[in-house]
C-alpha cells in the first residue's frame, strides 16, 4: 500500500482469516510490519492469510475472543512469539438478522448474548490484554472495526446495530483514558463491505438498493476499509485518537 511504512512494527489483527481482517493483514504486511493473523475456527483460511502475505516472521494464533481465558492466552502468545504489539486491530465480529417482531424470547436472549458477547464483550477482553502490555511500554495504537449501523440503524439486527454503538463509545473513553501512555485509539465505520459476511444480503434481492445507497453506486471493498486503517494506524496520525472515520462511499452522512 502506497505511502505507508511499517517495517519491523508489531501488529495483531483478529478474524484475520478473510475479509476485512485479511485484507488489513495483507496490507500490514505489504507495508512492512510483521503480522500475527489471529482466527476463531477456519485455520486453513488463516494459512491462506499467512501464504499471500509478503515479508517473514508472521504467526497465526487461534482464540475465541467471546472466552476471557483463551484471548488472553492468545495475547500472552503473540508477546511471546514477536516480541512485542505495536499495533492492535479489533475487526472480529458477526452479524446476523435477529428482528424482534420474528423471533422467540430464547433465540432474542441468544442473539444479544452472542452478537454482544463478540463484537463488544470480545473486542474489549482483547484491548484489556493488549492495552495493559501497550502500557508498561508506554506506546501503542488500537483500531476497532465497528460499522455505519451504530449510525444509521440495525432495524433487523438492533444487537449488532448496539454493539458497534457501544465498540465507539468504548474506544472513545479510552482514547482519552490511554492517551496519558502514548496510547491512541480510533476506530473505521465502513457501510456495506464485499466479503463472506454481507455476501447474502448483496446477493439477494436487497443488493442493488443496498449499492444505490452510494452515490459511487457500489459498497466497498476489503482493501478500502483495509487503506483507513493503516492512515490511522500510522506514523503522523496521533491527535485523531477517538475519531471515527467513515468507509461508506457517502452512503450516510453525519457531521
Ligand atoms: P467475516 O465474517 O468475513 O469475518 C469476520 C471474522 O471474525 C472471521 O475471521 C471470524 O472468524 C471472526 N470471528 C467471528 N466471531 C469470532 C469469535 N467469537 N472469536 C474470534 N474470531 C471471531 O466478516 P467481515 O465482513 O470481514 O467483518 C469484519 C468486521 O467488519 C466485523 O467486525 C464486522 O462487523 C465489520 N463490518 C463488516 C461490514 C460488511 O458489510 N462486511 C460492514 C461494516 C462492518
């Protein structure tokens, strides 16, 4: 990637096995840095990570971010195996539609749990672990993937809609609570993004309204989101810790 230089910077990426999460792990690499590509449950995806990534010394490390023992683990791993992190990316997480006026009270109180317990609870076991090593070095940045539905409205899926209003009120506090380390924290809100995740939905009768929704006519693509969060990841980039920058081809507008 153009322009951005990480050459022997640290940087953990979770759910870096596809989408969003290779892509950012791939540019990472392709800037320099030495990568661990964390997974869940696709290790083979994972090694295919690891195999298009230029550049040696990469790691892959598995962990369910929902497990306060296992993140933790995992953390201590990565310390262990590449020295340090210099840079932490929050991008794991799932989405599926829960709406209320469908479902049974049980399979609400699974869908807030599960969506809740991963994208909010798991992003914050992970920056607890890394932020407390972050800190007695005294250096670090921390980039949490959240989404244009924290925004816009998740009339269908209100958990994940929650979750990411609560991943940027969460990196926002911090950002001011970590600053005194040298620790910035910021976060990327893409709309609709071109990976396995949102593949149904962009397949399926919704797709064309959903590309309308950009005046570019189209939703973005891995390396799009990928690009934001190595500007914010980057040498220079200090003072717009607790921003939240949009990736969503001016598909929702605030100010
Ligand atoms: P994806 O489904 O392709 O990838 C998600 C990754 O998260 C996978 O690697 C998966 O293994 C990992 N993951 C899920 N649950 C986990 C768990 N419990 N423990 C560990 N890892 C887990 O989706 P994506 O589109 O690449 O999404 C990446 C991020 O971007 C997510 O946080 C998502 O909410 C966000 N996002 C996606 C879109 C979109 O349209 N695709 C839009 C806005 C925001």
């Amino acid at each position: 990637m153009a322009g951005f230089d990480f050459s022997g910077r640290k940087v953990l990426v979770t759910g870096a096995s596809r989408g969003i999460g290779r892509a950012v792990a791939l540019a990472f690499a392709r800037a320099g840095a030495q990568v661990a590509v964390h997974f869940h449950r696709q290790a083979d995806q994972a090694r295919e990570t690891l195999a298009a990534m230029p550049g040696t010394g990469h790691i892959m490390v598995q962990a369910n971010i929902a497990d306060p023992a296992a993140v933790e683990q995992m953390v201590a791993q990565v310390v262990d195996r590449l020295g340090r992190i210099d840079v932490l990316v929050n991008n794991a997480g799932i989405y599926y539609y829960h709406p209320l006026d469908e479902c049974s009270y049980q399979e609400w109180q699974s869908a807030w749990q599960e969506i809740l317990g991963t994208n909010l609870i798991g992003a914050a076991n992970v920056t607890y672990c890394v932020a407390r090593h972050m800190m007695s070095r005294r250096s670090g940045r921390i980039i949490n993937v959240s989404s244009r539905g924290a925004f816009r409205g998740e009339p269908r899926a209100t958990a994940y809609g929650a979750s990411k209003a609560g991943l940027n009120a969460f990196s926002q506090s911090l950002a001011q609570h970590l600053a005194p380390y040298n620790i910035y924290v910021m976060v990327v809100a893409p709309g609709f993004v071109e990976t396995d995740m949102a593949r149904d939905i962009l397949d399926g009768p919704e797709g064309e309204a959903i590309r309308r929704q950009s005046p570019l006519n189209r939703v973005a693509r891995p390396e799009e989101v990928a690009h934001a969060v190595l500007f914010l990841a980057s040498e220079g980039a200090e003072f717009t810790t607790g921003t939240i920058v949009d990736v969503n081809g001016a598909s929702y507008l605030r100010s």
